[in-house]
C-alpha cells in the first residue's frame, strides 16, 4: 500500500484510501469540482475531482472506503491528488487498520500502568472513584483505551486519550515526589479524570468527530457529570473532597479563555493544568516536527498556528 506520507510530487497513484469528506465546490468561472479529503493511518490528503462528469467517476459517500486513482501534484506547499477515477471500494480490498492512525505505545500495557497507579492510591473514595470508570465499567475503560484525545489538535489517534491521561497521571505523580506537600491521591484522580468527558464529546473512529453533545456542552463539562454521577454511588464520598474533583476536573484548562469554567484555586488543580498543558503542547510540538519535512537547510519547519511560534528540530 502507498501510505499517504510516502506519497511525492508527480506520483500516479492508484488506491484504497478512506474517503474522509466529499464536498462539492465552484471554481472561479463558476464550473462545478469535487473537493475530497483522503485518509490513512500516516496521514490525510486534500484531492480534487476537476471533471464531475468523468465516466470514471462513480458513486461513492464520505466514510466510505474509495479506490482512487490520480496524480499527485503540489499546492500551498502540501500535497494534493487530482482524481482520475474513482469508486466505492468492494470489500476484500481493504484492511481498516491501515486506515486509522494508531499510538505507536503498547495499549494494553498503558491500561496496566494506569491500573497500577489506581491501586496506589492511599484515599479509598478516590480509589473506588478512579475504579469506577477504569476498572469496573468495562465498557467504559474499553471505549477510553481506543479512544482519541482530540479530533486533530494532539493524540488524535487510536489509544490517543490513554497515551495522554497516562501521561499526565506520571507527570503529577513525579510532581507529588518532588512536591510532597501536594495531595497526591487527589492530584493523580484529576489526572486521570480530567479528560474522560472526551468519550463522549468526539465520536469514535473511524469518524473522529463532534458529537452534538461535545459541540453543545464540551468534554469539560460532560466529564464534571460523569465524575458526579460516580460520586454519588460511593457512599460516605467527603463533600468537600467531592467538590475538590470536580473543581480539578472544571479548572484542568488552566484559564477561562481555554475553555475552563473556573481557573485553579488549588495547589492540585494548578499542577494539573500546567501537566496537562505540557503533555499537549510537546506532543503537538512532536506530530508537527515529525510530519512535515523541514523547509530549508537549517532544519525550520515553519510556522505552527497551534503553537504560535516558528518551530525547527533540535541540531542534535
């Protein structure tokens, strides 16, 4: 298979990609074209259909698996494929697994690490809490572990929402040993909690996408409801403990710009955005450097939007 990252300026292609979107645009002179997004697990590709009235070209719906078969060519400094032909693909000629970028991490081992940090923990209501989601509600801790953490902004892969979760839960939990007057048994459930609001806010693959109730509430504030409804299963659970999650859970953001409803008024909830936030932005940093090819001799990139900043390759 010509994965989509191996894919060069004048190849002729001729394969099955997963038809991410399909919508129809007008050029300049007001003719009608085909403007497609193409998918595997390496990466996704912008492609066009200039002639909609092509023999070659048939019917086909965005989330569908689409042999394709064009040339590829360079605008805005990204690849895009012109489409020649097109169809719906048969099945038989196609294996969804390399369709979907997965985490280069071993998932089963992250779920086990995480467990083990459950385990301990010291507080017996976090524990149960943390037990709840992760342990016992196995359709939960199953739909977690395949899940993504961001439609495209970081881990927006396979396993992508364990990955970071187990990330940040080890950062806190380094950040205990080297601040030990921190909660740990509190900082490490918010760790583990603070994004379990994205099970529900993106759909799972191969969609990755926004569900109404993400659009309209945010990961945010749906993971605050679902720690609640926990917490009020686990009887004797402190009040004051109880509002201390959710408040982790409400402020992991860091400010009210990024979405958080309250900025962090403890100890706990300070680290835990600053976790948070490094995790994301190193491994934004790390799909940006380690995707696109460097523009001139001294190794830059270029421009990175989500970091703000022109970024470039450690020399060495």
């Amino acid at each position: 298979m010509k994965y989509i990252e191996t894919l060069r300026d004048g190849m002729h292609v001729k394969e099955v990609y997963l038809c991410k979107t399909k919508t129809i645009a007008l050029t300049k002179n007001g003719k009608e074209y085909g403007n497609v997004v193409l998918q595997d697990k390496t990466g996704q590709l912008e492609a066009k259909i200039w002639d909609l009235n092509n023999p070659g070209i048939g019917e086909f719906s965005p989330m569908e698996y689409v042999y394709a078969e064009g040339n590829i060519t360079v605008f805005n400094n990204a690849n895009q494929l012109n489409i020649l032909r097109i169809r719906r693909a048969s099945e038989g000629e196609y294996s969804p697994e390399d369709y979907f970028p997965v985490s280069t991490k071993n998932i089963g081992e992250m779920y086990q690490e995480l467990k083990k940090l459950i385990l301990s923990m010291q507080n017996q209501h976090l524990q149960k809490l943390c037990k709840a989601f992760f342990v016992e509600d196995q359709d939960f801790a199953k739909a977690f572990c395949r899940h993504s953490a961001a439609k495209s902004v970081h881990h927006g892969f396979i396993g992508g929402l364990l990955e970071h979760t187990l990330s940040v839960a080890q950062i806190c939990d380094m950040s205990a040993k080297h601040y030990p007057f921190l909660n740990r048994d509190l900082l490490l459930a918010g760790a583990m909690l603070h994004d379990i609001g994205k099970v529900r806010e993106l759909s799972a693959f191969p969609a990755n996408d926004y569900t109404d109730e993400g659009q309209l509430l945010g990961h945010i504030m749906i993971g605050a409801q679902m720690a609640e409804d926990k917490i009020r299963d686990i009887e004797g659970f402190p009040a004051k403990l109880h509002s201390e999650v959710l408040h982790l859970i409400l402020s992991h953001h860091g400010e009210l710009e990024f979405g958080s409803p309250k900025k962090p008024a403890l100890m706990e909830a300070l680290v835990l955005s600053f976790a948070d936030n490094m995790d994301a932005k190193i491994e934004t940093m790390y799909e940006a450097l380690t995707s696109k090819p460097a523009q001139n001799e001294d190794g830059w990139v270029g421009f990175n939007r989500l970091l703000d900043s022109n970024i470039r390759k450690t020399s060495c």
